[in-house]
C-alpha cells in the first residue's frame, strides 16, 4: 500500500569524482595484471614452441634464439606498461592534472586580483585628484567672492587714538587718504564713534554696533547689535573698513586681513581710547610712506599698510 520512500544520494561532487577515479585506478591495474599473466603464459608459450615444437629452432640473432628477442620485447612493453600505471599516472594522472590546473587558475586569479589593486588605485588617485581639482576650484571662488576685511585709524606712538570720544590731532592728509580709501565701501563703527559725527559720512554705508534697543539712525545707516552682524551686513562689499572706536579695533583685529594704518609720531598724555598693538609676528608691513611736520601738519606721521601673514 505505502511504498518505500526512495534514497536520495547524499555523495557530493567531490566524493563523486574520487570514487570514479578509484574505479579507473582499479580498471587500469587489473589491465595491468592481465597483462602479466599474458605475458608469464606467452612467454613459456614461445620457449616451448621453439624448443619442443621446434619454430625457428635454427633462426637466430648474433646466436642467440628468436624467442628470446620477443620475450625481452614483450617485457620492455609489460614494464611500460607497469610504469604507465604505478608511476606516470600516479605523479602526472588526474590528481596531477588538477593540481597544474588548479595552479594556473590560482596565477591567473592572483594576476587579475593584481590587476584589479591596480585599476583601484588609480581610481582612487583620479578620484582624489577631481577632489582636490574641485575643492581648490572652490576655495578660488569662495576666496574670489570673500571680501577683504580691513582696519583704518590713525594712533600715536603709544597706539592713543581718542580722548574724551575725539581725535587728539588734526591732519589733513590723514583725512583725505581715509575719504578716499573708504569711498564706496561700508564703514563699520561702534555707537561713540558714529555719534562723533556731525552727519553720516557721504557716499559710504554706515553700520553702527550698539546694544541700545530702538537706537534712532537717518535713513540709510543700519543698525546692528554685533560685530557677526556687522560684517553679515557688509559682506556684499569687497572691502569693508572698520573705523572705531576703540572697542570695536579690539574685537575685530583678530578677524581684519589689513590694516591701514597712520602712526602719528609721538606720544599723548591723558589719552584715552587706544589701540592695540600690532604683533609684526602676525601683521606684515608691505608699504610706508612718511611726512614730516608742516604748517598744515602739527605732528610727522607714516602711512602704513600691514596685511596678515
């Protein structure tokens, strides 16, 4: 009624091949065998013909018997035949065979997995040169379109800029090359400064930095609460310019890439308001250009402009 479930083999590939080839091994020596056996047979077969039975009982070869000649014949072909199975198979059959095979397939894998290293590292090398190529094509833009932050004040020998919120001396070339130098551009001041003005400044963009709320400016000055805003607010401007006060040269020394400054030659009591001293560590001169005292000019001073090293 109910059959017998049938038996799936379980002799993987492998086993497979190894019992075919034991299977072969056994089919070639007993070949082998029945081939000794012939000849053993043959052999006495030849030596009885030719001594009893008497074929070719007087042909002979350098005196000696046929017979012998095709025994040693025959057994030249039984040892080839011999060394055919129990050597040359043994060292060059399939396991040799597979062995060769599985060598040059283990070159050839070892070549293309040379061959792959190969093309990943040049891949890498192009890879890491578009993005070095990019990130440099970046910084230019980034650096084409930054503006270059800068400093102007005129300060004394003991950096004094101010007293009592006003300038200590009065140089006319000083306040020309600052109307030139800062014409078009934002000016970035703090409260004290701004309020040291009789009006805005013309053809310049005022930013005031105060903390007071509600701080009345005339139109167009922009009122911020920070130095970060202030430069938000100019960073349209290739150039901005900080001008004061004091404070204000403190916070953003740090951040400026130039300086324009005019060192008035000599020193003020009961200043102030000061600046802070240049570190030549940091701060590169790149040009200077000194007047000595006139009738216009009350004191020598040196234009000077630094930028960061």
């Amino acid at each position: 009624m109910f059959g017998k479930k049938k038996q799936v083999s379980t002799i993987d590939k492998d086993q497979l091949e190894l019992i075919e080839n034991a299977q072969k091994r056994i089919k070639q020596k007993k070949r082998l065998y029945i081939h000794f056996v012939v000849f053993l047979i043959g052999a006495v077969f030849l030596i009885l013909a030719n001594t009893v039975l008497g074929i070719g009982k007087d042909f002979t070869i350098a005196g000696i018997n046929w017979f012998v000649y095709a025994i040693l014949i025959w057994l030249f072909l039984f040892v080839y035949h011999f060394i055919n199975v129990f050597i040359t198979n043994k060292f060059m059959g399939k396991d040799w065979e597979k062995q060769q095979l599985d060598k040059l397939v283990s070159q050839q894998q070892k070549r293309i997995d040379k061959l792959k290293e190969g093309f990943l590292k040049e891949e890498k090398k192009i890879a890491q040169s578009q993005a070095y190529n990019e990130a440099k094509t970046e910084l230019s833009d980034e650096k084409k379109n930054s503006n270059e932050l800068t400093i102007i004040v005129a300060a004394g020998e003991d950096n004094a800029i101010g007293k009592d919120n006003d300038l200590i001396w009065h140089l006319s070339d000083d306040l020309k090359r600052f109307k030139k130098l800062t014409s078009g551009h934002h000016i970035i001041m703090g409260r004290k400064t701004f309020e040291s003005f009789p009006k805005p400044l013309p053809n310049r963009t005022h930013i005031v930095i105060t903390r007071q709320s509600n701080y009345k400016v005339p139109e167009g000055v922009i009122v911020v609460n920070n130095l970060e805003d202030a430069l938000d607010a100019a960073r349209k401007d290739k150039q901005p310019f900080i001008i004061g006060g004091g404070e204000i040269y403190k916070q953003s020394i740090n951040l400026a890439d130039k300086l324009e400054l005019t060192r008035v030659h000599a020193s003020f009591d009961g200043a102030d308001t000061f600046f802070p001293n240049v570190d030549t560590n940091i701060w590169k001169e790149v040009s200077r250009t000194t007047h000595e005292a006139d009738e216009d000019h009350n004191y020598a001073f040196s234009f000077i402009t630094y930028v960061r090293k």
